[in-house]
C-alpha cells in the first residue's frame, strides 16, 4: 500500500485524515463529468505544475471511493495538505494562512471546526475570516473567484491549521465546558458540593448498623454485603433501563451526505495473529463508510508487514 508522493515539491507528509477502505456507496457530484474530466477541485492543480498521473489517479479514487477529488489526493497522500491549500489559495488570489494572526476569542470550536470557518482578530492586514474549505465549499469559492465576487477579507487556510488555532483560543472554554457543564445543568447531579446531609447520615447509619451486625453474628454481615452489592447492581439496571425509556424515540434527523461524514483511521495491530488477518480484511472492506485511501489489492492483501516481538510495538505493523 505505497503511494508516491508527487506534485508541487516537497516531501510526502501523511493527510490529517486517513479511512479504512470498504466503502460501497458512491457519491453523486454536482454535475457529471465525463471519464477523462478532473473535477474542480483538483483541475485547477494542472496550471500549478502539479503531476497529471497524480491528478488522474486522484480523480480515480474519488469516483471510485465516492468522495469529493481533493479528498482523495489528500486521503491517497498524493499531495501534502498544507501544498494543496497553499495552492487553493494562490489560485483564488487570497492570503495564505500561516497561523500570523490570531483568531477572534469570541470563536466557537466546534462550529468553527466543522464548518472550516473561523473569525479572526482586528489585525493591520484587514483580514476578517480564514476558510478550510472541504469538497463543495472549494467549488464555490472557485465559482465565486471566476466571477469576481470572492468575499473581502478572507484568506485560506489548511484544516489542521485552523483546528489547532481554534482550538488553542479557545482551549480554556473548551476545559470549562467539560469541567463544569454538568454543575451547571443540574448541581445535584455534581459531586463537587460534597456530600449532602443525606448522604452523610445514610453513611453513619450504615457504618454502625454493620458494626452492630459484625459484633451479633460475623458471617451474616458478610452475607448482608453480598446482598446489598447485588441491590445496587440490581438498581443500576433498572435506573438504566427506565432511563432510556424516558428518553424515548429520538427526532429524525436529516441523512448526512457521505461528504460531511467525519473521517476515521482504522488500525489493527496484530501479534502472533496471521491466521485471523484474511478474515479480518474482509470484514473492514465490508465496512458501509466512504472510503479515502486505495483498497487492497489481492496481491497486497498477501504482503503484510513482518509482524514484530510486542504487542506495543505491532502498532507499528497494523492495518491501516
């Protein structure tokens, strides 16, 4: 499973994102192309000095993977993606972003980094938003930048730029909102107030009853542990269970486009384990999620790493 890494210099470096194969949906695009046509996203490259092989086997993998072209050429690691963005951005004419100017600390993380928009700081460049945009938002700024109606004040950045700067801006609130949103939602379900005057006489209640029980009889508190642990587990159960009758049936919520399904790494290490890996690879290619990266081949399926000494050290072995 080796790709070689061409186009527009530099060293290959791996994508932000990676996916096991086994995809068996396809991705209906925008507009047919005809077989031999490089999608938007990625035709742009040609002007760029990039390689046409790279281009074409990109535009392989997206129709045959069913995900947008720049998805395959940075999923394969046909392009480096920080290349790739810089190319987006010369081509549109906008500022590249290198990370120069800090983003607004009124950002939201998540919806900043779902979407690939964030605002940035009062700077002197006058830079307002910085953009990594993904499949259909590229074509629309390539639509927009042929019109001359490209928005002012933006400029291009990576996806893993603009995550690790969401994110060290807001990283404090992101904390607070783990730290403190169940306080906040329902104090009594918190235990940082400590234990409540209920609890604490349930506590010493509890505590002399079974010091009165030891003294009387020494195996019946033993028995009475036994069948107060089963109690609690028995009410956990039960808690559970009416739990999830009280939530219901949950809303409908609008099928995702298999363009706006995160992207998962898959890896498998294994040790001592050759006889399960055939078995194994058939189950990951019969996985129902759009694929990025090549599929193994038959051939490939056969040409697995040596497998090493440790368990810890398989991961450098594993499937990915």
């Amino acid at each position: 499973m080796q790709a070689a890494a061409r186009g527009l210099g530099g060293p290959r470096r791996d994508p932000s994102g990676g996916q096991a194969a086994g995809a068996r949906r396809k991705l209906a695009w925008p507009g047919a192309r005809a077989e031999s046509e490089l999608a938007p996203e990625i035709a742009f490259l040609a002007a760029q000095e990039c390689a046409p092989d790279v281009l074409r086997q990109a535009e392989a993998a997206a129709r045959r993977d069913g995900v947008s072209a720049e998805q395959a050429l940075l999923g394969d690691g046909l392009l480096d993606e920080d290349a790739y963005y810089r190319a987006l951005a010369r081509h549109l004419r906008l500022p590249f972003y290198r990370g120069e100017i800090p983003v607004a600390p009124s950002v939201e993380a998540g919806p900043a980094i779902a979407c690939g928009v964030a605002p940035l700081a009062p700077n002197r460049a006058g830079l307002r938003v910085i953009a990594a945009p993904r499949a259909v938002a590229i074509r629309y700024l390539l639509d927009r930048a042929e019109a001359g109606a490209l928005p002012a004040g933006l400029s291009i950045a990576s996806p893993r730029m603009l995550s690790e700067k969401v994110r060290a801006e807001a990283g404090a609130r992101i904390a607070a909102a783990a730290a403190d949103a169940l306080a906040r939602r329902d104090p009594a379900l918190c235990a940082r107030s400590g234990l409540s005057l209920r609890q604490g006489v349930a506590i010493v209640a509890f505590g002399l009853t079974a010091a009165a029980v030891a003294a009387v009889a020494p195996g019946g508190l033993a028995f009475a542990l036994s069948a107060a642990l089963w109690a609690l587990f028995a009410t956990a159960i039960v808690v559970r269970n009416l739990a999830v009758a009280a939530a219901g049936v949950a809303p409908p919520s609008r099928p995702l486009d298999d363009s706006e399904l995160p992207i998962y790494t898959i890896i498998a290490p294994l040790r001592g384990e050759a006889r399960i890996v055939a078995r194994l690879v058939r189950r990951l290619d019969a996985l129902d999620y759009p694929a990025l990266g090549s599929k193994l081949t038959k051939a490939e399926r056969l040409d697995f790493p040596a497998i090493k000494p440790t368990s810890g050290m398989a991961c450098d072995s594993g499937i990915c």
